[in-house]
C-alpha cells in the first residue's frame, strides 16, 4: 500500500526567506501523481502544484517550486520569498495514475501535514 | 466559474439526530469526492463517485454514514443517528476525468455532535 510521510510536523521562516518542506512516500508504481495542497486558517484546501512521475523536470508556480527525486520517493516544496500569507497547513498527497490496471482509482493518499508560520 | 459549493458551512447538532450535508462540485466535472478532516486522522476519503455512481465507499465508517448522488450537479452525505465523534470538517471535492486528476475542494462544512 501506498503511503506519504511529512517529517515535520511545524516549521517557521521569515517573511522574505526561503524555505523547504519535505515529503516521502513509498509506492511500487511508476506511474503516479504527486500534489502539494495548502490548507490556510480559512481551511479552503487549495492546489499548490502538481508533479507528473513520468516528467523528469520538477514543476514550478510563481514562489513555488519542487524537488522531486523518484528513485529516493522524495517530492519537496520549497517556497521562495515568504509571505505572510503563505502561513497554512501544507500537505502532500500521492495518487497512483488513474488509468492505470484498476483503472478508475482516483483516490488520494495524504501526509498528515506541515505547519507553516511565516514570522514578520 | 464557481468552485464546488458546499451547505451549510457550519452544523451543530445533538447526538441522535441526522445531519444531512450538500455538495455542488464544479459544472463538467466527472468525479466527486467526500472527505472528513479531524485532528486525530487527518484528512480521510469517505467515499467517491464517478458519473453519479459511487465507485469506491471503503471508507465511510460505519452504516450510520450514507452518500448519494442523485444527478451530475448535487450529492449529499448523511449520517443518521449522528454521534459526538463525527464532529469534524467535512470536505466535498471535484474533478474532470480525463487529462486533469487535480481535486478542487469545497469550504467544507464543520459538524459539531454535542
């Protein structure tokens, strides 16, 4: 069975710094999804960024970027330049690819979660 | 465009009674999905549905916990008779079948069972 592991359970940065949160996860696929949500005060869930397995380049969005490593199952987010609203619970998710044999699995396998403060 | 629509966004009931929660998911979207987020579990799928037909409900907890979606544009989750450890927030999601397998969550809706 699949499962994703988020190590830090809090961490904090400075508004303007940069910082990275971690992720691993264990799965016999070789084909799947990696996601990074952000869940704020509001606890809107909202999409950060998205990683396609079979894409070797790590995808970006603005402030936000990925290191992922398949062959050590490591999917980081590292955020540039903090702002104050970034503070929210992060949280990283794995989904095996949705076409692949029991083919309509779109289930979401969740880490427990990163507290983030960006600190003024 | 809107985003899936949850109702209502916060219920408080008493134990025993049922507690009906709705969800509007995004328009063309395929799959619909129910979530409970607790402190203690975290973030757990409940059920979900693919074109109006529920696909997978491995995780609904208990027979007290019902799911249905009668049509592409409204589901609901039921849970009769309600119990104090349901409290939760419970999240509806959406998303397209094909070339996009990212969910869009609702508000949710926070329970409380007193």
């Amino acid at each position: 069975a699949q499962t994703v592991t988020q190590s830090q359970p809090e961490m904090s940065v400075q508004e303007a710094e940069t910082v990275t949160l971690s992720c691993t996860y264990d799965t016999s696929e070789s084909n799947y999804y990696l996601f990074w949500y952000k869940q704020p005060p509001s606890r809107q869930m909202i999409l950060v960024i998205r990683q396609e397995a079979y894409k070797q380049q790590n995808a970006t969005e603005n402030r936000f970027s990925v290191n992922f490593q398949k062959a050590a199952k490591s999917f980081s987010l590292k955020i540039s330049d903090s702002q104050l609203g970034d503070t929210a619970m992060y949280f990283c998710a794995f989904m095996k690819h949705p076409w692949m044999p029991a083919g309509n699995n779109r289930k979401l396998i969740w880490g427990l979660g990163t507290s983030l403060a960006v600190n003024p | 465009d809107a985003g899936v629509i949850q109702s209502p966004r916060h219920e408080v009931t008493e134990m025993g009674q049922e507690v009906t929660l709705r969800c509007k998911p995004i328009s063309g979207h395929d799959y619909l999905f129910w979530y409970r987020q607790t402190m203690m579990r975290g973030l757990e799928l409940l059920i979900y549905f693919n074109n109006n037909v529920p696909i997978d409900d491995s995780g609904m907890p208990e027979d007290r916990f019902s799911a249905k979606m009668p049509n592409a544009s409204f589901s609901t989750l039921k849970i009769q008779p309600s119990e104090p450890r349901d409290s939760a927030v419970y999240f509806c999601a959406s998303s397209l079948r094909q070339g996009q397998e990212t969910q869009y969550f609702g508000p949710g809706t926070r329970l409380l069972v007193l």
